[in-house]
C-alpha cells in the first residue's frame, strides 16, 4: 500500500511516500495512524494531535473510521488552506 | 453543462476566462467572478506557496463542481487553481459561475469558494521579506463555519 504525505506532515516524517507492508489485523484509517505511530519518533511528531491529521483514500476525503482493505494510496494531510 | 476545472502554476487572466464562458452564449444574463489573490500581511510576505496533491485536487474539485451543478441551475463554470510560489498581488484562485439570472450565480460562486478553502487539497505556506520560509498557514475555524452553513 502506497502512502502519501503533504505540507507538515509530509516535513515531520521527511518523506513524501512510501510503500508499506500493513499488518493483518490493521483496518481502518485510525488503526493505520496507530500503527505508524509505533515505527518512530517522527511519525508519532507528525501524528502527536489526534483528530488533527486529515485523510484521504485514493483521492477521495475519509474519515478515522473508514475502511482501508482494497485502497491503492493513502494520504496523510494538515487541515487544507488553498483558495 | 460544460465547465472548466485547471490547476497550474502559471497565473490566469479572469476577464480572458470570462469571455471564454460567454462568448457566443445569448443564455447566460449573470457572471459572478471571484478572484483569491495573495496579500503581502502589512508587507511582511514575499510570497506563499501552495502545495498541492497532484490528482485528488482535480477529483476533489470536480466533485464540488458537481455538487454546485446539482444544486444551482448553472449554465458555465470556470474554477482554476494555482500551485507553486505566487508574490503579493497576483491571484491564487478564481472561480465563475454563469447562470440565467444573479441568485444562482452568486451563491454558487460563495459555496464553491466555501468548500475549495476547506476540501481542495492545497496548503499555502509562507515565504517572508527578509528571505526566511514562514510558517504553514494555519486553517481557520471560520472557514469550516463557512462551509457548514451549506449542509
């Protein structure tokens, strides 16, 4: 599964992908933001706030609670401030 | 109803777009243009720039187009977005909603505005006078408000 990262968060993991192997037992986007703030200092700095941290699941806006079994990309971002 | 969604670094020309909505058009009797353009915060900024995600900004953006289409009788649209470094002065987003009559054109225009602040997948950060890169500029609560009220 290919994970995606932007703005600070993308600056507090220091990477803007990568692809990783999520254990069985891992299901949903509040369960993968667990999981990667276990792997290291930096994830748990990009993730430190709950709720703070947006996500998306192949393009499209998700919430903690979605379903991740079958998603191609995930992406991790701060709240968005484009217009 | 045809519209256009862009996103790209160079800047855009809004009365060009506008003739492009209406040319040869005798439908439309209402344009409503919005343009975001970038302010220098009392002289502070020498830039921002936007990050975006390549991909889902399209997606997610044709998809609060589509949601404006369902809910107001619109007859063009023209949404672009820019990304990269934009200085005090130019534009960073400009939206056009073309309908029969003014209502609908209108309070399209302020919903898509509305929902691309809070949706669409850029984040500006700033770049200050004296050469240092500023902070990522923080969402604003009033802008969820903003777009809450259309629900």
């Amino acid at each position: 599964m290919k994970l995606v990262y932007f703005a600070w968060v993308r600056e507090r993991i220091g990477r803007t992908d990568e692809e990783v192997a999520v254990p069985d037992g891992i299901g949903t986007v509040a369960e993968l933001v667990r999981w990667l703030r276990g792997r290291g200092e930096e994830y748990e700095y990009a993730f430190e706030n709950e709720g703070i941290v947006r996500a998306a699941i192949d393009h499209v806006h998700v919430k903690p609670e979605a379903r991740i079994a079958g998603a191609r990309e995930i992406a991790f971002f701060p709240p968005m401030t484009g217009g | 109803m045809a519209h256009t969604i862009r996103i790209q670094a160079e800047p855009f020309d809004a009365a060009a777009e506008t003739a492009a909505l209406t040319d040869g058009r005798a439908d439309i009797g209402a344009v409503v243009a919005f343009t975001g353009l970038c302010r220098d915060e009392d002289g502070r900024l020498a830039a921002l720039e936007l990050e975006h995600y390549a991909g889902m900004a399209e997606a997610e953006i044709g998809r609060i187009a589509a949601q404006a289409q369902t809910r107001w009788n619109l007859l063009g649209l023209t949404i672009i977005h820019r990304f990269g470094k934009i200085v005090p002065g130019e534009g960073i987003v400009l939206v056009l909603t073309a309908s029969a009559s003014r209502q609908a054109a209108f309070e399209a225009a302020s919903f898509l505005m509305d929902y691309l602040k809070t949706h669409a997948p850029f984040w500006k950060r700033e770049h200050l006078k004296d050469g240092l890169v500023g902070a990522w500029v923080e969402a604003k609560e009033a802008d969820d408000r903003a777009a809450e009220r259309w629900r």
